[in-house]
C-alpha cells in the first residue's frame, strides 16, 4: 500500500468533493439517524432517480421512527410497492419497532450496535454512524470496493472473504484522522464511486476530467481500469411459468397475500400456481377446475365453480428478477358473487381500494389497467 496515498486519500477526496461532488439530494446534509437510515435502505439496489421520488414521499408519510413502528406492514409495503427487494421494507418496519423497544426511539451511535438492528449491515451502519454521529467508520458498498480495488489494484472476486477482509483494512486506514470530516468524506467516497469512478466509463478513460488521483491509481498506471475489480461470470437465470387467476366480482378483486418469506414476501397479489421451470408452450389450456386446484390449493374447487363458470385467457406477463424470470398467464375469471374464505390470507379487495395495499409492481400494473379502464383510482 501506498504510505503517500493512505495519508492523503481522505484529504484528496473531501476536496474533490467541494469541486465536483453531487449537492441537492434531498438526504444530503441530513443528520438525522432515521432520516440516514432510511435513506441508505432505499438506496440499497435501487437507482438514485427512484429514490429521489418515493424518499420524500415516504418521510412524509413515516417522518419519525416512532410512526413507522407504530405503522401496519401493510401500510409499509403499500408505500414500498415498486421499489423491490421487499425484504428491505420488512426489515424496515421490524427495525423501527426495535428500536422503539430496545433504544428508546434513539438510534445508538456505536457501528457495531447498529449492526445488531434488523436489516442493517456492516457498511449500513458505517454510514448511520458517520453521518449522524461523526463515528470515525469505514463503509464498503459496491461503488467502494470499486473504487479501492482500483487505486491499490487489488486482484481477486470480490465476493472473497479474503479480498472482502483486505477491502475492509484498507477503508479503515483511509478513514479522515478528524471526526467531524467524517460525513463529508463518507458522502464524498460515495459520489465518487457513482459519478466518477464508474464501472463502465470513469472519467480516467474519458479525457474530459481529471482524477485526483490518476497518478496514485494502480490501475491507472498498469492500464487495468475496466479490467478491476475482477468480474465473476453469472449464470444465465433460471426461467419459471405459472398461472394467476385474476378473478372478479362486481368492482372487487380476489387478492392472495404472499409467505413473508417468498419472492414478494408479505406483499398482496393474485392467486397463483406453483412456479415450474418454463418449457415448451402449452398445446392447450388448462380446465377451470384445474386452474382453480393449482392457485387455491386448500380451498374446495365445487365450491368455486359455483360461482364461477367461465374462464378466459389474459395477457402473459414477464417479470425479471435480480436471479431469475418469470412468465405468468393471467387467467380471467368473473365470479356472481364475492365467496367468503376462512383463508385469512384470500382477501376480496374494491379496486378503489388497491392503493392501501402493497402489490408486486407487475401485478400493480395489470390492476392499475383495469381500475382505469372502470375509472377507479390505485395510487398509493
């Protein structure tokens, strides 16, 4: 390692920044624990143009972290629809109550308690401590590691332990001696990672800017910009079929409430079959009574076809996930009346009333389709 490098990265960032870092954002400059934490959630796996619409609108519907512990998760993932990885949203609401139960409402300012809290990870709680409390703590997000493997050209996958441990000592000696640089500096590694030294087209290459650091970056000099961190080749994503009943009765709709722990974990959406692996297209369609066993498999099927006699076939949606895709055939279903369950997690919904409920964003689309085709409204 660089002694030259190490003692002044921090001091070289945090001009940067002054210069060229991003301003505005309406997170920066907060130094509010939950504001922080909610705002480092959110932009975990989803883009900073997302963020910037739903954070504000998400704060002012859960401004402290005493409303959203007091909040039903249903009311959180209405509010988290469309942003995925709904374990976020989850872990969120858990989080909060904990707080509320073991802290006092007060987020604690050590790194290593925050770890403790649900959700919150050892980067995660880096960030919460330094730009709320000034904690002198390290982060490692995505941008980071970029960032370090290429100014010290560290070889290796990232997901290594080892070169995962060696990215975490080397954040930690490149850490700013003074406590209160500590936010300015965390933003600054931050928004460097995102606008400057980018995966696919950092500005070294470009000629346009000059880095602050183009004579101190390993992989600059050795000509190994692109080629660090060292990628690992992904597997081609698996493929599944299923079937959903989109099933209605006047202005209502038959809504299913997923396992917490599924894909979509404890958001509604539309009665489904099993997910099979997809194959060749299907030479004919399946029989209502047979749609009806695979989507409501503990409810009686006769009871069903009472109310329910014909069946059309809908769109096919597709739907990409981060490791995996899904078709799904939506199965058109108009039943004379609204059939009570003692399934507590089959719900009949007015389409007016989607909005209060959290749906997969797919699901929220179709719906969205046909409450404006009534000229309902599903907003949230």
């Amino acid at each position: 390692m660089s002694k030259a490098l190490t003692t002044t990265f921090s001091e070289k960032l945090i001009a940067w920044h002054a210069r060229s870092g991003r301003s505005g954002l309406p997170w920066q400059g907060n130094r509010d624990a939950y504001a922080v934490w909610v705002s480092e959630i959110m932009l975990q796996q989803t883009q900073v143009a997302t963020v910037l619409e739903r954070y504000p609108r998400f704060m002012k519907r859960f401004p402290t972290v005493k409303k959203l512990a007091a909040a039903q998760l249903d009311e959180v993932l209405a509010e988290w629809a469309g942003l995925g990885y709904y374990s976020r949203a989850r872990n969120l609401h858990a989080c909060a109550q904990q707080v509320m139960q073991e802290f006092a409402g007060q987020f604690p300012s050590d790194p290593i308690l925050l770890e403790e809290l649900k959700g919150i990870g050892r980067s995660t709680a880096g960030a919460i401590a330094a730009f709320a409390f000034h904690e002198r703590a390290p982060i490692l997000d995505a941008n980071v590691k970029r960032i370090l493997a290429r100014l010290f050209s560290v070889e290796g996958a990232l997901q290594d332990k080892v070169v995962n441990d060696h990215l975490w000592k080397l954040a930690s000696k490149l850490l700013p001696s003074k406590p209160q640089d500590m936010p300015v500096y965390t933003q600054a590694l931050m928004d460097f990672g995102a606008t400057w030294c980018t995966a696919r087209k950092p500005v070294c290459l470009s000629g346009e800017k000059k880095c602050p650091f183009e004579k101190d970056c390993q992989a600059n000099l050795s000509n190994q910009v692109l080629s660090l961190p060292h990628k690992t080749v992904k597997a081609k994503s698996p493929e599944f079929d299923c079937d959903m009943l989109l099933m209605r009765s006047g202005n209502a709709i038959l809504l299913q409430k997923r396992p917490s722990k599924a894909i979509w974990g404890g958001l509604w959406s539309l009665p489904e079959s099993v997910w099979v692996a997809k194959s060749t297209p299907r030479k004919q369609a399946p029989s209502l009574k047979r749609l009806l066993v695979a989507a409501l498999p503990d409810e009686s099927p006769a009871v069903w076809l009472k109310v329910c006699k014909t069946v059309k076939a809908g769109p096919q949606i597709k739907h990409v996930f981060t490791h995996r895709r899904l078709w799904m055939q939506i199965w058109e279903l108009n039943a004379t009346k609204c059939l009570e369950s003692e399934n507590t997690h089959l719900k009949w919904v007015p389409l007016n009333q989607l909005g209060r409920y959290g749906l997969p964003q797919p699901i929220k689309i179709l719906l969205q389709g046909l409450s404006l085709a009534r000229g309902d409204d599903l907003k949230n």
